[in-house]
C-alpha cells in the first residue's frame, strides 16, 4: 500500500508539473496574440543550409521565447538565403520568412531559449522587426563550417539592403 501511494504521489506531482508547463505556455500566447501574422512564405523551393531552428525571441532577451505563430517551435530546418529574405524550410512546423527589409542584424552566439551550445559561435541569431517589435530567431547549422558562410551571406544581404 506504501508503494502504491509513492507512485501515485509522485504520478500527481508530475501531472501538477506538465499541466503548470502547459498552462504558463498558454500564457504566453495570449500575452503575444497582438503580434500580426507572419509574411506569407514565397513558393520557390530554395535548398539552404541544413540544420536546427532553434526559437524566436524578443530582440535582447534570449529567454524570453515567442509562443505565437509557431515561433517557438523548435524543429529540423534549412535556411535559404535569397534576395527576397531567409525561408526557414521548417519540419513539423510551419515555414518562416524574414523579408530581407526587416532583417536588421546578423551574429553568433552562445545560446537563445532553452539552447546552450558548447562553442561561442555556435549559433547564427538574426535580429528582425515584424509588426513593430524587434525579434532574434536563431539557428544551428548541423556542419559547424556552414556558420560563417551563412553569416556572410545574410550579412551581405542586410547590407546589400540598407544601401
């Protein structure tokens, strides 16, 4: 009887911790469902670099995770880089696009929402402003020598732009 009320003792605190989770991310979405919808995602097909699309967050604050949109839906990715902008190919969820006039900046870095890499430049973090609010979206290439081309490019890109 002892061991029946551990497990269902502990059964009930995990349930508490899953149903708190869902909860604050419900929260969250509807503390952000004044951000518009995203630009509409162009029909090319572009290949891009393979890799992880990490989260979408506020621009400055790398915990703070946009619930809305599926922004922070971390997924398998490629990132294409074109004239028009960045197309996040996202599995799972649903593509992203960056309008090359929105990007704003372009860095490496340590960790966004919940993803910590080992390395400084481990990840490429875009910064961009959509319906007034400045965001960061990061992504891990899955080869570590994709990350300074794919910087360059989109580098390129931003300043291709503000000339």
């Amino acid at each position: 009887m002892k061991a029946f009320l551990g497990i269902l003792g502990t059964l009930l605190i995990l349930a508490a911790g899953y149903f708190g989770m869902y909860r604050g991310w419900r929260n969250r979405q509807s503390r952000q469902a004044d951000l518009a919808p995203l630009p509409a995602v162009p029909e090319a097909k572009i290949s891009g670099v393979e890799g992880v699309y990490v989260a979408t967050t506020s621009a400055g604050d790398w915990m703070d995770r946009i619930a809305v949109h599926e922004l922070g839906v971390r997924s398998i990715a490629d990132l294409a880089v074109s004239e028009a902008g960045l197309i996040f190919h996202r599995q799972g969820a649903a593509d992203v696009f960056i309008p090359a006039d929105h990007l704003t900046a372009v860095r490496t870095d340590r960790g966004i929402a919940g993803k910590v890499t080992a390395e400084k430049s481990g990840l490429v973090v875009v910064t961009w402003t959509h319906d007034g609010r400045e965001l960061d979206t990061g992504f891990r290439p899955r080869r570590k020598a994709d990350t300074a081309a794919l910087t360059e490019s989109i580098a390129t890109l931003i300043g291709a732009e503000q000339r």
